[in-house]
C-alpha cells in the first residue's frame, strides 16, 4: 500500500479529523476518547455494519499488535490496518481509538481501540483482574463509537476474553430513552462475536449485561411509572417466561402478617405496599436457597424527615436493591445455575403524609423487640427488618444476602469506586472479593464490630434505633440488621455509593448520570462461584 493510497483512506477516515490531514486526537486529561461523526455509506443506516478489534501498546521491545481479530481483518484487508494504525500515530493507549472508513466492503466503519499493554492480568494492590476490564473497556468504547456512526450491526473482536467483550459492549450500547420521541432515540444495534469461536463465552456475558441493563431500567425509570405495582408487573414479566415463581403479596397478607416495620414506612403513601416472593430452583427443592433481601423504596422523598429538593429526584434510584436482585435471579435462571436462590422484595414509596411515621415513633418486631424510628429519612432498616426476619422463618436459607442504598456513609468514604460490604463470615467476603475482581465491581468489606452494636442501642426505653449515634451511618444500619440475623450467615451490601446515579469515574460501558444497576454481575460471579465451587 504506497504512500498515497494511505492518505486517500485517511482523507475518508473520521479519524484523520481533517480530510486529507495526518492529525492525532489530543485531549489532555480524558482517558477515554471517542469520535462522534456519521460515516458515509450508501447502502442506509438500516443495514450498516461495523467491527471493533483491539490493539496493544508498546512494551518495552514488543510493538504495537493487534489482537488475533484484528490480525484476521487486517490480513483480510491486505494489511490497510496496521498501515492506517501507524499513518494515523496510534499509541494503544487503554480506551483510545480511531474509526476508519472505507477500508473493508463488509464492515462500512472499523474501530481499532487501544487495549493497553499486552499481558495484563490479576492486580493485587488494585483487587481487579485488569486485562478483563480492559477489554470491556475497549469493546464499550469500540461499540458506543460504531453506534453513534448508525452501525445497525456491531462485530465485536473477543480480544482472548469474549464474555467480558460482550459485557462491555451490551452495557455501552444499551439506552433508557423510553421517555423521547420515537425519532429521537438512540438506536441500540445488534451485537455479533468477532474473530473467536467461543460462541459460549459471548452469550454468558451477553445475559450477564442484559441483566445489569434490566437493574438499570428499573431503577431509572421516573418513580410515577415505577410504582411498587408497576414493579411487581415488571419482575413478573422479566422471571416467569424464565421459569422462575413470583409471589405477588398485597396489603391484607402484609397486615395478616403483621410485618409492622414495613408498613411504617409504607402508610405515608397513597400507593400500595407489596412484597414480592421470588423463588428460582436450579436444583434439588430440598437444598436450602441462597436468600436475597432487596430494598424496594420505588421512591424516597425522606417522608417526614424531608430531603432536600435538589438531587431528590436521584431517590427513585432507591428501588435499585430490588432491582439488582431481580436482574441476579433472571441471569441465574438464563444461566441454569444449579442453586436455589430466593429473594423477598419489600416494595413501597415513603412519603410525607398525615398518616407518615413521626420522628421519634417506636414499632414492635416480628422477634418482639422494639425499633424506635429516630430519622425516617433513613428508611431501609426500617423496611427490611420485619421482611428479614420473615424471611429467615419462611425459607430456612443457607446465607442471606441483603442488597439496598440503605445509608450515605458508604458513599463518603467509598465513592463509587467498590460497593461496602458487611459480613460475618470471612469465606463469603472472599468469595465476593473474587467476583468483584473478575466482573470489575468491586466490593469492600466494613467493619461489623460490637462497637457499632452498641451504638444502636442507646438507651434502655427500647431494644434499637434505626439511625444510632455517631458518623458511620452505613456501619450502624448493618449493626441494627444485623441484630435481626440470630444464627446465619449473612452478607449485607450498601449500594448507596455505587447503585444510584453515576456521577464520577463513570467506566466507559455506563452512562454518566444516569443508574449503574451495580453490583449486578458481582452477585451473579457469587451465585455462579457458590453453586460451582470449582469456580
């Protein structure tokens, strides 16, 4: 390929930024770029088709290289790539590509996206295994850039890890955008393996991602039409084509019942309560479930104890813990993991009224210890409690596993970075350690000292206090649920930094400002671990 024939292919190429130009792409401080330009291709947006492959970086004597893919196309294009690839000044940078044009009849746009260097695997010190993020970050770059060209189809390269590659690319590409204009939403393309033959690996990271972008819808939808019935309508649609049995309680069994801290929360709104039972049986119905406790707040306006009016409307994310288990126990189902898994989700909105809880109210629990409500603002100890003791009478379950933004002091100390995690049992915080490396979900333990215990009970004119005393607001809500929990092992996580809005250090396969549906594949590793333990 001369010289000239370089330029010609440049001249059509997005990324040469100006025709007929050998320009590079420089943005001081973004580490992930991307070039937003339509292409041109005749044949219409309804059948365009593009292909991302990936490239390593200099290390040391080793030059650049593509990925086996990306070799396979280049030889297939007569080696356009690797001369595009150097015209062009490409360095393999993590996440930094360009998008060429032109160079294959097929594929109308090719995405060549730096992979980083070449080798990467487990980081102690960062607790990630760092070559299966990097590709998912280099397929959700790759595949967000092809679909913002009109590619109706998307090839994606498996780079030696397909099932990541298919996790970051369906994450990318997935959209919420029910609420515009048929004309105006983004179109969400097809996504096709590239250049591998596992075919097996792809899918289990397309349910894995499909199930995440489930958490996400459902946290992210504005809270009217998300209502505890819309989300017992939802979850129904999503589990029973897949198996899996949903039991749809009402107010007249919630009250038969007498889950009082529930209704507590739930009494300020003009919406009925619901609990959801969902039970998914992969294998022997005697085997004893894994039991998930999700919190279903589909809105938290703080009731009484009033939040603020800016940032309010994030707290219809408050309904995520549910939605994660919901979008886990749909992946299981897709993956038949041979475990039992069960989830009871408390579903209500709580919400200032004359028949809200009053600050300072106490309410008797199914155990018959006494909750006195100090802030209903922090309403998830209050919801859970009675739901987890039920819970633990009805199912008899091996482990609990409580999922819910139930406190803002994990959000200060942990930001965004790992989802904290409680626990009395050091070989579940283990296992979660491994399946928060492997999916890049990290999760990070918290203390669950008698320190905090004590702190929740702080007089003797009742048993507990929902909000304690003392900063650490995420450690004493894990305390006060952790009184409830006589003699199993459990595992509390508070999303409250992590599954609500994005907001920084956003990995490219999520959407800025908008719902993460985390930890949703950290728990489907755990599920996926715990039922095969050859994992």
């Amino acid at each position: 390929m001369t010289r000239s024939q370089v330029v010609s292919c440049l001249g059509r190429s997005t990324l040469g930024l100006f025709r007929g130009q050998r320009a590079r792409i420089i943005a001081s401080g973004l580490r992930y770029q991307q070039v937003r330009c339509k292409c041109e291709d005749l044949s219409g947006p309804s059948t365009m088709q593009g292909v991302v492959v990936g490239l390593y970086a200099k290390d040391g004597e080793k030059n650049l290289k593509l990925t086996p893919g990306g070799e396979k196309l280049d030889d297939r294009v007569n080696g356009k790539i690797t001369e595009l690839v150097k015209e062009s000044g490409m360095s393999g940078d993590l996440g930094v590509g360009r998008l060429f044009q032109n160079v294959d009849k097929e594929f109308c746009c090719v995405a060549v996206v730096g992979l980083g260097k070449e080798g990467a695997g487990y980081n102690a010190e960062e607790v990630l295994d760092e070559g299966m993020e990097n590709v998912r970050v280099t397929a959700a770059v790759g595949a967000r850039a092809l679909q913002l060209q009109g590619c109706a189809t998307c090839h994606v390269d498996g780079m030696e890890y397909p099932e990541q590659a298919a996790e970051g690319a369906a994450m990318a590409v997935w959209r919420y955008n029910v609420n515009r204009r048929k004309s105006e939403r983004q179109a969400i393309p097809k996504l096709e393996l590239y250049g591998s033959t596992d075919q097996d690996a792809w899918t289990r990271g397309l349910f894995k991602a499909e199930s995440q972008n489930l958490a996400r819808r459902l946290a992210d939808t504005p809270a009217n039409q998300m209502t505890p019935s819309i989300f017992a309508q939802a979850t129904v649609d999503a589990l029973c084509p897949c198996g899996v049995s949903v039991e749809v309680r009402t107010m007249d069994w919630i009250e038969t019942q007498s889950l009082n801290s529930f209704l507590m929360v739930a009494k300020g709104s003009c919406e009925p309560p619901i609990i959801l039972e969902v039970s998914y049986c992969g294998t022997s119905p005697e085997d004893r479930p894994i039991l998930m406790l999700g919190k279903g707040l589909t809105f938290n306006s703080g009731g009484l104890s009033l939040f603020p009016k800016k940032g309010m409307d994030e707290y219809r994310g408050a309904v995520s813990g549910a939605a994660v288990c919901v979008a886990a126990i749909r992946a299981a189902a897709a993956l038949s993991l041979p475990i039992n898994v069960s989830a009871v989700l408390p579903l209500c909105e709580n919400m200032p009224s004359g028949m809200a809880s009053k600050p300072g109210d106490v309410v008797s629990l199914l155990n018959g210890k006494t909750l006195r409500i100090k802030d209903i603002s922090q309403a998830g100890t209050v919801l859970l409690a009675d739901p987890l003791l039920y819970a633990q009478s009805t199912f008899k379950p091996k482990l609990i596993v409580e999922v819910g933004s139930i406190a803002s002091g994990v959000r200060k100390g942990l930001g965004a970075s790992a989802t904290g995690l409680w626990t009395n049992n050091s070989f579940l915080w283990k296992q979660f350690q491994k399946a928060g490396a492997l999916t890049g979900d990290r999760v990070w333990r918290m203390p669950l000292w008698k320190y905090f215990k004590n702190l929740v009970s702080p007089v003797a004119s009742y048993d507990m206090c929902n909000l304690g005393a003392g900063h650490a607001s995420s450690c004493l809500a894990a305390a006060v649920l952790f009184e409830l929990v006589p003699c199993s092992d459990w595992v509390h996580l508070d999303t409250h930094g992590t599954g609500m809005l994005a907001q920084h250090g956003v990995p490219p396969y999520l959407l800025k400002d908008r719902m993460t549906g985390r930890p949703t594949r950290s728990i489907i590793q755990f599920l996926y671990q715990m039922a095969c333990k050859n994992a």
